[in-house]
C-alpha cells in the first residue's frame, strides 16, 4: 500500500513540477473578434526557451495578430502564421539567465477574426509546445485546453445559475435550447410530464457558456412537458409546450 501511494505522490509532484501553458475558456458575446489570452506557469522551473502553437478552424475564424506581453518582448521571438490553421509562437531569451521565465506569466493575446460565429464545437485546439532551459527542450510541458464558445444570445453568463431559451415554444415536437450555463461540467438532461414522470435521461458535457441542446417530443402527444437540467451544484426546470 506504502509503495502505491509513493507512487502516486511521486506523480503528483511530477505533474506540478512541470511547465504549462495556460489556455483559457472564454464566451465571445456578439462581435467580430476574439482576444484569446495565453499565459505559462513555470511551477519553479527557469524556463529560457519557449515554442508554442495554436491549431484553429479557418472555416470559423481567421488568425489576425499577436500582442506580446511586456515580459515577451524581453526575448527573441518569433512568429510564424503558416496559413494552414496554424499560428506558433517561439522565443528564446537572448540574455541567457537575465530575462527567463521563472514564475507564472503572461505571454501574450492570440487576435482572430470571426468568419462564421454557428459554431458548437470550440474552433480552437492547443498543438506543439516545448520548454527548455536556455535553448533546448528539455522540460515537459502540459497544457490545460480552453475553449471559445459564441454567446448569440446576447444574455451574460451568472455563475450563480443555468439560463435558457427554447425555440419554438410551442413545437410541433423538435426543440432548441440554448442553454447558458454557469460551469463546465457534466449536466443531466431529463425530460417528464406534468404528473413528474420521467420520459427521458441523459447525460452531456457541456462548457461554461452558451451550449446548444436539441430535443425531440415528436413520439409523445400534445400537452405541457419539462425539461430539467442538473449538474452537482444547479438545477434549472424549463416548460415546454408541445402542440
């Protein structure tokens, strides 16, 4: 038992020790651009060289500018947009020691322009990142995975409870929900009648944010249903009239 849990705090340390980029989840609200910010914590490590890479749908959005951090701009850098859904960033610091990274930073502001704002899948996703000392690779790196998500509805995110909107309410059986919600986490989804007798359950991970839900009454008759949505700190009923 002693050696599992060695091993397991062995792990631990390692996971903490370890350089990591730091992408954000942000709601974009309507406009026409998203700032995306991307920050690394070193967890002790004196970090002097640094690559890192963003994979994006050109479909949905379109790579505009980096804006470097006033640390950044302390390295050569440099960066590349290869105009295949691929922006990187790289820099070494040319003091060797005077300007390394060596507590948490900010980097800098990934700048994308919106083409196409009905997405559901977030179009952004983290590629190639490497850390070293001055200017090898040889500390590893993790990341943690934001996401963009597009808030067409307009209403603000309260992390203090679930949102939505239904459309068309009343429906001839196929629903829309969108679904603003104040955490990312798994939501139970459960559809029953007046009398409280649960029709349909299911589960869905969802992004603090907007979230597209989509359910059919289609099978059942004409009448008044509700729709809950639970996660381990919220709950939300919506009615939905079906004709």
């Amino acid at each position: 038992m002693l050696r599992y849990i060695l091993i397991a705090l062995l792990t631990i340390n390692s996971l903490y020790s370890q350089v990591q980029f730091q992408v954000p989840g942000i709601t974009v609200t309507p406009a026409n651009t998203i700032d995306l910010p991307v920050t690394i914590q070193t967890n002790g490590n004196v970090v002097g060289s640094l690559e890192f890479a963003l994979n994006y749908d050109q479909s949905i959005i379109q790579f505009s500018e980096i804006v470097l951090s006033e640390k950044t701009q302390t390295w050569l850098t440099y960066v590349m947009d290869t105009g295949s859904g691929k922006v990187r960033w790289g820099g070494y610091d040319r003091t060797h020691g005077q300007h390394s990274v060596n507590t948490p930073t900010a980097l800098f502001i990934l700048k994308f322009n919106i083409l196409n704002p009905n997405w559901i899948t977030t179009p952004i996703t983290v590629g190639r990142k490497t850390a070293g000392d001055v200017q090898g690779w040889d500390i590893a790196v993790t990341n943690t995975d934001g996401y963009v998500n597009y808030n067409k509805t307009g209403i603000p995110v309260d992390e203090t409870k679930i949102q939505g909107i239904i459309h068309p309410n009343p429906t001839d059986g196929l629903v829309t929900v969108d679904l603003i919600l104040p955490v990312s986490d798994y939501y139970k989804i459960t559809i029953l009648n007046l009398n409280g007798s649960e029709l349909r359950r299911r589960v869905e991970q969802y992004i603090k944010g907007v979230n597209i839900l989509e359910e059919d009454l289609t099978p059942y008759p004409s009448g008044t249903y509700l729709l809950n949505i639970t996660t381990r700190d919220f709950t939300q009923t919506f009615k939905i009239i079906k004709k």
